[in-house]
C-alpha cells in the first residue's frame, strides 16, 4: 500500500489533479448498476467479521473483537481511500476501467522498472486476504458439523495440530468452483446477495433481541440507530440487485431456500434414511483415518 500511496500523495501535492475534475457528476449513475458498486466496494471491507467466526478462540473476545474491529475498519478505511486516490493522479475514471490490474498500470505510469515488482505486491495481499478468509470460515464449517448440520468429521480436530483439518479443506473445492462460474462481477453479485442477505437478517435479529430481550448481558453495545441503518443498507442493496441481475440473484436465492426442506428434513426431525446414514458414517470414518482427525471432546 505504501508503494502506491507515497508516490500517489506526492504527485497530489504536485498539482495533478485534473482527474478529479467533476468527480462526483451524477448525471450518467444508472440505478441498476449500484448494487455492484456497492458489492464491489464492500467486498474490499470484507473482513472485518472474520474474526467473529473465532471467538471462541480469541483471548478475552469481549474487549478484543470490538477493538480488533475498530481499529482495522480505520486501518483500511484509510489505505482504500488513499490507495485510490493516489490512483486518480495518475489515470482517469476510463483508464481505471479498462486496466486489467490497476496497481500495475498505476506502476507502469510511475515508477518505470521497478514496476515488475508491484504483480508480486498484489499476489502476497491477495495471499493474506486467503489466509484471514480461510482461518475463519472454516470455523463456521467447524462449527455447523458441532450442531449436526454437517458431517461429524467437519467438527474433528487433527490429533497434533489441533486445527479442524477438514473443515479448512472442504473450501478447496468449493473454492475452485467457484472461480470457474464466470466473470468477477457475475461472481460478485451472485455471492454478495448472500452474503448482505444473511448479514442482513443477522443484525434484524440484533434489533428484535434488544427489545424482547432488553436485559441480556451485553459487553459491547452500539446505538441502535447503526444497525437499523445498517439493516436498511443491507436489504436495499439486496432488493436493488434483484432488480439490477434478477438471474444470478435468483439462482443465488433459489440456492439458499434448498437448506430450508434440508434443514426440516435432516435435522429438525432428526431422522435420515438408512442408505443416507450409512453414506455418512462411512464418508466421516474413511475422512477420520485419512486427514488423522478425532472429536475435539477427546
């Protein structure tokens, strides 16, 4: 980010700001293209709840998660806006565009040779962001199998790593898959209607709790008027998409409403059929031997 930032203030400071001109014109915003603009902008927030998925595994979570949040949130709220704004010094809103990567053709402009390095930049970032996203949606896999809505060896741990093995392997697959379902923004917006439409219906469920539940501890309590607006923000953007990409939005929803006669089916009433559970059983045992993975409880 440095890289990008420091010569980008610097050519700031020099005057070069002609790509800034009319900046925020609203005279060619279509409606239908803003639910890809805001999922294309929050998705370079994405992880800023990452580390609830680890709280079980964070040291005193009720001053930690909060802080951890706050301070990340500032942290890369600063480096986007900067990083962008050392971008328009240097190109033009069509330039930004059409660049296939924009760091490099920010390099290409500016720093002459030492340009071939920036690709490398990119690829360790987008490896940390891997990393983050890989560390904590495993433990939502983890923890899915713990309540019976997984197979039990997603819920195992390896016997000298104490890590759920399975459950970080289980993203490989579904992580090629998904690279091979289209275009970035055809992925953006099919992933991102779930993702704002659950996180969405989990701070409706904070709101309702704090008036039927208004005496549960709470460690860290906000204003309610931020997750109303919040709430607002999240189901505007996700019934604006439907209007903007009802196909990829429609799958993406279409997808999700299979969990509920799932859900019903193999775990509110609790009975499987035979062939099913014996597939398990056999699929959790043969798992176990392999990846060497027991219960956590043992």
């Amino acid at each position: 980010m440095g890289a990008i930032i420091v010569p980008g203030m610097y050519q700031l400071f020099k005057g070069e700001t002609k790509n800034f001109e009319n900046a925020f014109d609203m005279n060619n915003v279509q409606l239908s293209g803003m639910p890809l603009a805001f999922y294309s902008g929050m998705y370079a927030y994405a992880g800023w709840f990452y580390l609830n998925f680890v709280t079980e595994e964070v040291d005193n979570p009720e001053r930690t998660v909060p802080l951890a949040i706050c301070i990340s949130m500032a942290i890369v709220t600063c480096c986007y806006v900067l990083t962008n704004v050392a971008y328009y010094t240097v190109m033009s809103a069509e330039e930004l565009l059409a660049s296939e990567a924009v760091a490099v053709t920010f390099a290409e402009k500016l720093m002459g040779k030492f340009s071939v390095v920036v690709p490398l930049f990119v690829a360790l970032s987008c490896f940390g962001s891997m990393n983050g996203s890989t560390f904590a949606l495993s433990r939502m896999f983890y923890v899915a199998s713990r309540e019976g809505h997984l197979p039990e060896v997603f819920s195992m741990i390896h016997v000298r790593k104490h890590t759920p093995l399975a459950a970080v392997l289980i993203l490989y697959p579904m992580t090629m898959l998904q690279l091979f379902l289209g275009d970035i923004y055809s992925l953006l917006n099919f992933m991102s209607f779930l993702r704002w439409l659950f996180i969405g219906v989990v701070v409706l469920g904070l709101i309702y709790l704090r008036y039927t539940k208004p005496d549960l501890p709470r460690p860290f309590k906000v204003p309610l008027f931020i997750p109303v607006v919040f709430c607002l923000t999240c189901f505007f953007m996700v019934f604006l998409s439907l209007y903007s990409d009802p196909v990829n939005t429609g799958i993406g929803f279409a997808i999700s409403l299979t969990g509920i006669p799932a859900y019903y089916i193999f775990i509110y009433f609790n009975h499987r059929p035979k062939w099913l559970q014996r597939a398990l059983d056999c699929f959790n045992r043969t798992l176990q031997i392999l990846l060497v993975v027991v219960p956590a409880e043992q």
